[in-house]
C-alpha cells in the first residue's frame, strides 16, 4: 500500500507506507500509509512516494514491469468497515478501522493492493493530505506471480488485528496520538485455497483539529 514515513520515536527500522506501496507494487505487484494531516508529519520524507501495507509477496518478473490500469471493480468479500460504523472520537477505533481497510486486497475485484489504500481514502478515514498522496501514488509495476496465484483461486484476505505498545510512544495529546498494530493478512480463496498469512507491526499516527473533532489517520508506517 502507500504508506508514508512518520515515525514514532525511533527512526531506522520501520518502513514507510509509501515505501510499502512501492514494495506493494513491486511484490505483491499496494500503497499504505503517509504522514501528516493536513500538514506533513514531522521527520516525513517530503518527496517519498505514498505507499502501503504488507502482505506482498514474490516481486513481479521484470518483463512485466510495466504502469497498470488501478481500481477497484467492487466490495471486497466481507465488506469492509465505514467511518461512520464506528466512534470516530475514539482514537483506537479509527486507527484499527483503517488498518482493516488498508489491508483487506481482494482478487477477484481489485487490480492490485494499491486499490485498498485508495479505498481507505475514499472512505474518509485519512487526513487530505494523506488521502491526496495515495491518490497520486501511480504502481509502476503489474502484479506479480503472487498476486496471479490469488487471482486463480478469487482470493480475498482475511485480516486479524492485535494491539500492540511501543515505550517509545509520545504521550496523546488532544490533537494527535500513535498506536502501534500487528496486523495478520490471511488470504482465503473462494474455491476453498487458504494462502500463508502474513503479519506485520504497523505504527499509526492520527491526528485532529480539537479536542472535540473525530480522529483521522496521517500516517501508517510498517516493520
């Protein structure tokens, strides 16, 4: 997916959405998650592509690397959470919302993972300006053999989520917070196929206007 580079505290070892969202396309090929709200987040790379999520598995021949069509042709199997199904004033619902979102791929109406991204964006769960650079995010990449074999088998994913702490986690304030997931992709064919699942840790950064608004999601970065 796209996701871009806010960090928590530590820097270094987490990998940016947008830099997921190119690793979405060139392995599962989708893009996942960028930093700011309506402003960049703080030690974002300005010019970093917005990118996702992980589950992307083996990266595409290069004989296929070529710009393909992006979005979605329909609902995911299952469906996938709305804002407006959950309390947006809560900051542990929105950033688990979006991570569903973010990471629910399905084969059988997506032409990519990027589409989940923009998805998630379309929704409403991301800030403007987090939105918008998914949006521009363009896969320079066709899926790749991983997501053919998905295709095969019309597999969709099935995603678990599981809260995690980080000691490095800044304290919430009434206008911004982090939450750090582990979040598990399994996917699961219509045709019976199950796929190996996938697990990463995702950090999350949320933010708002007041203290009285809904939280929206700026940033995801992944593990």
């Amino acid at each position: 997916m796209t996701l871009s580079a806010t960090r928590m505290s530590r820097p270094g070892t987490r990998k940016s959405t947008a830099m997921v969202a190119a690793v979405l396309t060139s392995v599962l090929t989708t893009a996942g998650c960028g930093s700011g709200g309506e402003q960049e987040a703080a030690g974002a790379p300005s010019a970093s592509a917005a990118t996702g999520t992980s589950p992307y598995p083996t990266p595409p021949d290069p004989r296929e690397a070529a710009p393909r069509p992006a979005g979605s042709k329909g609902t995911p199997q299952g469906g996938v959470p709305q804002p407006e199904d959950i309390d947006q004033k809560r900051v542990d619902a929105v950033a688990q919302g979006t991570l569903r979102v973010m990471w629910t791929f399905d084969s059988n109406v997506d032409s990519g993972p990027h589409d989940a991204e923009i998805r998630a964006a379309d929704a409403g769960w991301l800030t403007k300006a987090y939105a918008a650079r998914l949006r521009a995010y363009r896969p320079r990449a066709v899926p790749g053999a991983q997501w053919r074999e998905w295709a095969s088998h019309r597999a969709h994913t099935v995603v678990t989520l599981r809260k995690a702490e980080d000691a490095a986690r800044p304290a919430d304030t009434d206008t911004e917070a982090w939450r750090q997931w582990t979040v598990t992709a399994t996917p699961s064919g219509r045709d019976g196929w199950e796929g190996e699942p996938s697990t990463v840790v995702t950090y999350v950064h949320l933010t708002r206007t007041a203290a009285d608004e809904t939280w929206r999601v700026a940033d995801v970065t992944v593990q």
